[in-house]
C-alpha cells in the first residue's frame, strides 16, 4: 500500500518537523548512515526506546531522558538494518514506556495518522508508524508487547511484523514486559518490510502456508458490518479456511487482574458485553486478565523504582498500569502464567507448520482523537483480547493492509507458530 504526497491533508514536508511525531528530528542528510546493502539507504524512524549511538533513550518521558546517559553503541537490530543499507533518518517518539495502544503523549502531543487526521495511530510504535505512513521513513523499527506493531499498522494502513518472542535480539532496548518484548516492524510495502525482516531474523525454514485457520469467537470482536469483509479478505489470501476453537484455559486465577481505576473496570465490563457467548468471553477475559497480570508485574519490576521515584512524571492512566502491577502477589502471578503456560501449548498445537491463523489486527478502525476516554479505554479492551494471544504465545504476527471499513483502514493479522515469520513474510507475497 504505497502512499504519495496528495494522500496527505498536511504536506510531506510538515510531517518531517513535528514534534509531536519525532524526538530527534531527521536532519538535512542521515542521522546515521548505513553501510551498503539489500535495504539502499531506505530511511528508518527509530522508536525511542532503541539505543542509537550518540542520543539518548528518551522513552516517551522528559524526566527519563533527563536522566539518561548518551548511549556509546547501537542496539543490536539498529546495527543490523544500518549494516544492511539502511540509514537512520531520525528518533521518533513512542507512548510512555511504550505502556499504551493509543498513540498519545500528555509531553509530546498526540502524534498524527497521516492516513486518517481525525483519528488516532495508536501505539506504543506511535511516532515510527506516522513517519512511515507520512512517507517522512521508508521503516519504522519499533516493538511489540501487548500489540504495539499491530495497531498502529491497523490504524495507518501500513504492513507490520512482530517477530518470533526472542528471534532478534533486544541488547540495547528499554523494555517494558520481558516475556513478551519483542522487536517488530512497519513499512508501506511488503517487499521492503521482507528485505528488513531479513535483516534481523536469524535462518529460518519456510514452510508453504496451505490452511488458513478462522476463530469466530474473535471475528465477532469485529463490528457487525466488518465481520463478512473480513472473512471475504482472508478468503482472498487463497488457502484452505477452517474454522477453529479458541483454546480455554485449564487453570483459574487466585484472584481478579490487577485494576487500574472504575472506568477501566466498566470497560471491560463493555468489552466482555461484545461476546454473545458469556462461557467463552469469560474465558477470554480470564485469558486476558493472565496476561495483564504478568505484563504488570514485570512493567513493575523493570520500572517500579522510576515510577516511584518520581511520581508525577506520567500520565494517570499510564501511572496506574505501572501500580497495578505493585499489587501482584507471587501468587497471583505463578497463577496467571500457569493460564498463559496452557494457552500458549494450546496455540503452538493448533498451528503446525504449514497453518496460520488469522484474525482483525485490532478491533475496529482507529478512534477519534476527541474521542471520549472510556471509549477509547473500551477499544482497548476489546483490541486486547486480539492481540495478546500472539504476545503470550510467542508468535510472529505480519499485519496486512488488506481491508477498510467505514473508510478507515482495519489490518488483516496472520498468526504462524514460533520461527515461521519468513513463512507468513513468503505467503503474503505470493
């Protein structure tokens, strides 16, 4: 899906200085040049969370760079894609910590979606994604823990992959939840987002994608109106369709997920209302709660000395997210990651080499910017209980800009087991 300049109501131009896009703004030439290679200087958006040599991580928060030390080397996939011809054209922000799906910043702004202005390009990858749906970037290098690939690729109509959990290194990434961290990609080509992917997984087998497999408890999450183009778009891809159970968890949590305020609460109470089949939108949520759970946990362990230490420095919402995670017990927590161990051996069993599962990147198009909050809360929840299957399974996951609904872009995801990224990458081009 290429875009040029008339796809934009703001000129190329402005997007390159905005600094509520970028934290180190693309200078005239490179920011950093890369090597000669495969990738020909195509231009990368950094997210600030990847250490480049000279800057410093600047994490989506002012009092964290403050304190941040100029970083002596490259981390390890910004290394990779400049040994591979690409260049570095600038730093670009990314929600708080990358603890956020929206796209916002209370520091920065709001960053834009050049496809969609009036709505959201959703996070934590935020200022990547709008460089490179701005045609400002040819890549954006980002992560992806609870979605942060796939939204914003959903929301910007751009292609996205999260990795394989652990396939690329993350040596010299701030990380937020490290069971689920992974380093992921945005491009506006599938040919481009193959030669970067290439860059930074290790050697994998491909496996030829025959079946494609359709679970119609997370179709459902879908609007109305978009369930049957869905299924339409993945009819498309050419595979065999079969229709598949969601795997339900064996093991009941000691107590609920960590909460993060009553309008959380009701969201998920509206969330969970989506699903006609109480039995499995209770399961799912429980499947959620798991992972919640643990993301908090380690979010907290990683960064509750920041968060305390500074008390002020974030927005309430992303605030909260950090406390929920102080209140989990180790029990809670052996709990929760006994439901997610059962899920995650239930997903790999389900997805054979040669199978991949698809379903909506996210659960309806991007919101409005002037949304109301608990809406925006609402599509959260909802887009969560797509996106964390991948997350607590370890899955790569390609985002595919292959459908619009209300006008608006909606991202096709493909889900394959463990190391199979270059056999989704492979079944996408064909």
């Amino acid at each position: 899906m290429n875009h040029t300049a008339s796809s934009f109501s703001t000129p190329v131009d402005e997007f390159a200085t905005d600094t509520s896009m970028w934290r180190v703004l693309p200078p005239d030439g490179p920011l950093v040049p890369g090597d000669y290679g495969t990738l020909d200087h195509a231009r990368v958006a950094v997210k600030d969370l990847f250490a480049v040599a000279g800057q410093r991580v600047g994490a989506g928060n002012p009092t964290w760079l403050a304190a941040a030390p100029v970083e002596p080397a490259h981390a390890d996939a910004v290394a990779s894609l400049l040994a591979a011809g690409a260049d570095v054209t600038g730093i670009a922000l990314t929600d708080e910590l990358a603890f956020s799906l929206e796209g916002a910043n209370v520091h920065y702004g709001t960053i834009p979606n050049p496809i969609a202005p009036e709505h959201i390009c959703g996070g934590s990858t935020s200022g990547p994604a709008a460089a490179v749906a701005a045609g400002v970037a040819d890549i954006g290098l980002g992560t992806d823990t609870a979605g942060s690939i796939r939204v914003p690729a959903s929301y910007c109509g751009l292609y996205g992959l999260r990795t394989t959990h652990d396939a690329v290194s993350r040596t010299g990434l701030l990380g937020l939840a490290p069971s689920f961290d992974t380093v992921g990609l945005l491009t506006r080509d599938l040919d481009l987002l193959t030669r970067a992917a290439t860059a930074l997984l290790p050697p994998q087998p491909i496996h030829p994608i025959t079946t494609v497999l359709l679970v119609p408890h997370l179709i459902d999450l879908l609007p109305p109106a978009a369930r049957a183009p869905f299924t339409a778009a993945v009819r498309a891809l050419g595979a065999e369709l079969r229709t598949a159970e969601l795997p339900l968890p064996a093991s009941q949590p000691s107590g609920p997920p960590p909460s993060e305020s009553p309008a959380h609460r009701e969201s998920i109470s509206a969330a969970t209302e989506l699903r006609p089949d109480v039995a499995t939108a209770t399961a799912l949520t429980r499947v959620l709660g798991a992972f919640r759970t643990v993301q908090a946990a380690e979010a907290w362990r990683l960064h509750g000395d920041f968060v305390t230490a500074h008390p002020s420095a974030l927005a309430p919402e992303i605030a909260a997210r950090f406390e929920a995670g102080r209140s989990v017990t180790p029990e809670a927590e052996a709990d929760a990651r006994n439901i997610l161990l059962d899920t995650s051996k239930a997903w790999h069993a389900q997805l054979p080499p040669g199978t991949a599962l698809a379903l909506p990147a996210a659960a309806s198009p991007a919101p409005r910017r002037r949304a109301d909050p608990a809406e925006v809360e609402a599509t959260r929840q909802a887009t969560l209980r797509l996106t964390c299957h991948a997350s607590l399974a370890g899955l790569p996951a390609l985002t595919l800009p292959h459908l619009h609904y209300d006008g608006l872009p909606l991202g096709l995801c493909l889900l394959a087991a463990p190391g199979e990224d270059r056999s989704l990458l492979a079944f996408a081009a064909r």
